[in-house]
C-alpha cells in the first residue's frame, strides 16, 4: 500500500502547453488544485475577463 501524503497547495499557478490545449493548475483551499483544459479561445476569454476585474 502507498503512503498517505497530506494534501496541500502543490505548488503556485501555473499554465502548460499539452498538444492544442493549454493544462491550468491552481491550487486550493484545503489541499488539492484546481486542473483546467482550455483552448486558445477559452484562455484569451479568461484573460479579458481577469483584466476587466482587476482594473478597478
């Protein structure tokens, strides 16, 4: 049997390029993260929303 490995943040945000899509991983409360697959199109929709939130 493998050993229990507590759970954390693993690590900052990051963002790879696998193939056509690009891999997002965020870290969480609680342990864990966050595994997101997005298009080229979907990662430039999330910029232009990320940018208009935070030009305040």
């Amino acid at each position: 049997m493998a050993a229990m490995k507590p759970r954390t943040g693993d690590g900052p945000l990051e963002v790879t390029k696998e193939g056509r899509s690009l891999i997002m991983r965020v870290p969480i409360d609680g342990g864990g993260r966050l595994v997101l697959e997005l298009n080229n199109d979907e990662a430039a929709a999330l910029r232009d929303v990320l940018l208009e939130a935070t030009e305040a």
